[in-house]
C-alpha cells in the first residue's frame, strides 16, 4: 500500500541515511523536514504543519543529542526530546497516524551486567537520557495505535559528526590518543539502522506502543572502536586506552549499555550486521564518496 511518510531531523545522521534510502521504495512518498521547514522545538509550529499536511507514517529522528550541552540547556532539550514527541503522539493518536520514534540507550544507568531488554528498569543519569526517557513517557501514556519505539546506540554515519570521523581526522593529525577503554555498548551504523525502520515499517501492528532496541551485533568498548577504525582505514595512530575518570564531561555516560535485540529480530524476523563489518561498509563508502568528513 502506498503510504506518505514524514522523516523528521532530516539533515541528521539517520535522516539522511533513510534519504538516501527512499529512492528504493518509491511506492511510497516521502517528505523530509529539517528545523527550518518543521521546528520541533515549537509546539505551536507542529500543530500547524499538521493542519497542512496529512501523513500514514511519521519516522520521528529529530532530536536533541547534544549530550553534553543539554546540562546547560535543559528547556531546550525538553521541548525537543519530550514536548515535541508529547505533541507528535497526540497528533498520531488523532490521525491515526504510525508514529516511529527514536530513542537511546542514555535511558539507562549502565549498571547492568547483561545486555539491557525492553522492560528493564530505566534510570537515566543526564539531561539528555532525561529528557528522552521523558519522551517515551509520553508517547506510552497517549498510546497512539501502530507506534513504535526504538532505542539505539553509538549511532555513526557518512552523514555528520560522529565517533568515526572524530578518530579519522585525529588520528591523521596525532601520533597517540587517549581513548575510553571502560565504557561498553555496540556501534550502529545509522545505515543499518534506516533499513531495518523502512523493513518493519509496513509490518508494524499494535493496539499499543512497543518499544524495541537496536544496535548492530557484537560488543566493545571506545577504545575497541577507535582501533577497529584505525585497522581498517590503515591510519598509522597509537592509541592508549585511558578510564573514563581521566576523561571528565559535563554528561554522566552508561558505563555499560548493551541492548538486546531478541526483542526486534523476533518479531520482525530481521538480520542485524556484526558491528565491525558494518564498520568497513562504512568506512569503504567513506573512501568511494570522497572521504566525507567534517
């Protein structure tokens, strides 16, 4: 069935990954809005662009995730990460609209000594994993019919700044890093991710909202990032792991923030990529675009 599809955060990472995407499923019509065309962070903006424009399906990936900064800009964080999907879920419910909403593994502590499942107890320790725990909350309780919601992790693309490109660009400028070898979780290539959301997309149906995690397969650490990249870019770069104490941020991080994916590859029947082989796809599509990074 032909559907239109509204993308939000369109310039972000897996916005622009379901983008690039779209031209294989020309079946359906897609719009993709960006802060200029769609300000998530005015309610009064979505209402009305929803008295404009009519959709079967909102993939929200719009979000907040200046991690860091949102310590010192909490309002603004809230009314992206919670008044926006607040206000995005009633307007679902109403419309009965499918509602896709993105989420992170920062609701979490990272106490865990096992891969985190959908129901575990969450307990954020920052604004950021705050305020998006704050949207989910919103988004159970008005309970739009056929919505889902989808926790990921250590999310890197081709498109944006990412974990990836940060370590490219140093470890072509240094000679040795320092790099968190105690914070553990898997990457997902935001690729991935955007497949899996345009697979399952026609085969969402629920009487009420679910949540599902998703992140490639396998587990590691920065550190273990930062030297899978370099090995397979050939970027000459010693790096030395170092413990998150010598490390300090604004932002409490999950020391351990693995999620399973039972949950998803279940109910959708999905493949998930092992993290270091979505790793290379990435890095080759890096080296054949020109090597975009900023």
């Amino acid at each position: 069935m032909r559907k239109s599809i509204l993308v939000t955060g369109a310039n972000g990472q897996l916005g622009s990954e379901i983008a690039a995407l779209a031209s294989g499923y020309s079946a359906h019509i897609f719009t993709f809005c960006d802060k200029k065309t769609l300000d998530l962070s005015n309610t009064d903006a979505i209402e009305t662009y929803f008295k404009e424009n009519t959709f079967d399906v909102i993939i929200n990936c719009g979000a907040y995730t200046a991690v860091d900064k949102a310590e010192s800009d909490k309002e603004m964080a809230f009314a992206i990460n919670y008044h926006a999907v607040e206000t995005l879920a009633h307007i679902a419910k109403a419309k009965n609209i499918t509602l896709i909403h993105i989420s992170t593994d920062y609701v979490f502590d990272g106490s865990n000594f096992k891969p985190y499942v959908e129901d575990d107890l969450t307990n954020p320790q920052s604004v950021y994993g705050e305020s998006k725990l704050a949207g989910e909350e919103a988004l159970l309780s008005i309970n739009p019919a056929n919505s889902i919601i989808i926790r990921t992790s250590w999310v890197y693309s081709t498109f944006g700044n990412n974990f990836v490109k940060t370590m490219l660009r140093l470890g072509r400028e240094r000679d040795e890093l320092g790099v968190i070898f105690d914070q553990v979780g898997t990457p997902t290539y935001a690729k991935d991710l955007a497949a899996a959301i345009l697979e399952i997309m026609p085969e969402i149906v629920n009487d009420t909202v679910e949540i599902y995690n998703y992140s490639n397969e396998g587990v590691c650490s920065w550190y273990d990032f930062a030297k899978a990249i370099f090995e397979l870019s050939d970027v000459e770069c010693s790096i030395k792991p170092i413990e998150t104490i010598a490390y300090p941020t604004p932002a409490a991080r999950p020391h351990y923030s693995l999620l399973n994916k039972a949950k998803i590859k279940n109910t959708f029947s999905i493949t998930i990529p092992y993290w270091r082989d979505s790793l290379h796809a990435c890095l080759l599509r890096m080296s054949d675009e020109g090597d975009r990074i900023s």
